[in-house]
C-alpha cells in the first residue's frame, strides 16, 4: 500500500494531464487547470520545505564546527534577510529587494561568477581537447573563428570575420542546438511516460 498508492495517484494525473491536449472538451479543460494549480501549491510547499532543509543542513555544520563553518554562517544569514526583505518589503520594481538585492547585488555577482567560470571552462577544453581526427580538427577550426570573430582582433584579421562567425551560431550550431533539444525533449517524454506507467519508482524512495 505505501507504494501502490502513490502510483496510482501519479498514473491518474499523468493521464489526465495527457488528455486535456487530445480532447478538447471544457470541463476536461477547467479540471486540467485545477489539477495545474494544485501543483503550483505544492510546489510552493515544497520551496518551503527546501528552504527549511538548507537551513537544518547548514546550521548543523555550524553546530559542529565543519569544514568552512563560517560560510555556512553567511549562507543562513543572507537567506533569510532575503526572505524577510521579500515578505515585507516586497519584490515590485522600485523595492529595496528588486533595486538594491537583486538587480545591484545578485546581478553583478551572477555575472562575475559566470565571466570567472568562462576562463576555466577555456583553460580545461584546451588541456583536454586532442586533434586526432578530422572531426576533432574541424571543431577545433571553427572554434578558434568564433573566438576571432567575437574579439576586435578578429575583425582586424578579416572584415567578414562577424559575419562568418554569425553564420556559424545561426545554421549549424541552431542545427546542432534544434537535434539536441529535440533529444532532449523525446528523454523527456519517455522519462514521464515511465514514472506514469510506474516503471521510474525512484521518486517513491528506497524499496524496503
């Protein structure tokens, strides 16, 4: 029963969320909405809840002086302060926590940290990647055009050096981007279609 239930509770709604897009009938559509806003509500909870567990996980490395105990610290205090100043203070633009938190703090440091992780991200690919087939070598060519293409270096060495590179991001990397979404899109759908039918359990828990 502690896993029978569940199953059938995921196989009803999984269902019924699929057939909303192949009967068009209102009443089906009116549930299928109410079904949508139950979820947002227990998703909503489930925020609550995650808040919760960052907390009970960060304070209990406080409590036992773990590794890097004091960023656990500011992990908690910035959390929270974000929190309350959201609840009382609001999240409209104009608010203290939309001009100052977000767009003057959480902006810029998201940014740093991405223009950091570039650097690394540049330094590894060219420690790891190896030209031994023709694959490799025309991966590694347009590589180096696209870097060229978007430093003004690149525009000194040809003046069509953009245009190229444009070219390149807007046909065959869409093309590369399309087949991959499209893969990841059927993994998707057959990932859903396997927690429906009760095939994924792992959602469920250790089986006992």
């Amino acid at each position: 029963m502690r896993h029978e239930i569940p199953l059938k509770i995921t196989l009803f709604f999984g269902l019924f969320m699929i057939l909303q897009y192949f009967v068009p009938h209102w009443r089906i559509n009116e549930i299928a909405g109410t079904f949508q806003q139950w979820a947002v509500i227990v998703l909503a909870f489930a925020y609550v809840l995650g808040i919760a567990n960052v907390v009970r996980i960060n304070l209990d490395v406080v409590s036992k002086k773990g590794a890097d105990w004091q960023y656990k610290i500011i992990t908690v205090v910035a959390l929270l302060a974000t929190l309350l100043i959201g609840l009382i203070g609001g999240i409209t633009p104009g608010s203290f926590f939309n001009d100052r938190l977000y767009l003057s703090m959480y902006v810029p440091m998201s940014s740093t940290m991405y223009a950091t992780l570039a650097f690394f991200i540049a330094s590894a690919a060219f420690r790891a990647f190896r030209v031994r087939t023709w694959q490799a070598g025309l991966l590694a060519v347009t590589a180096v055009i696209v870097m060229l293409g978007r430093v003004p270096v690149g525009r000194m060495v040809w003046s069509d050096m953009p245009g190229l590179v444009d070219w390149i991001m807007e046909v065959p990397n869409m093309v590369a981007q399309r087949g991959i979404l499209i893969g990841a899109a059927l993994g998707a759908v057959a990932t859903g279609l396997k927690m429906v039918f009760g095939i994924e359990r792992s959602y469920l828990g250790r089986e006992k």
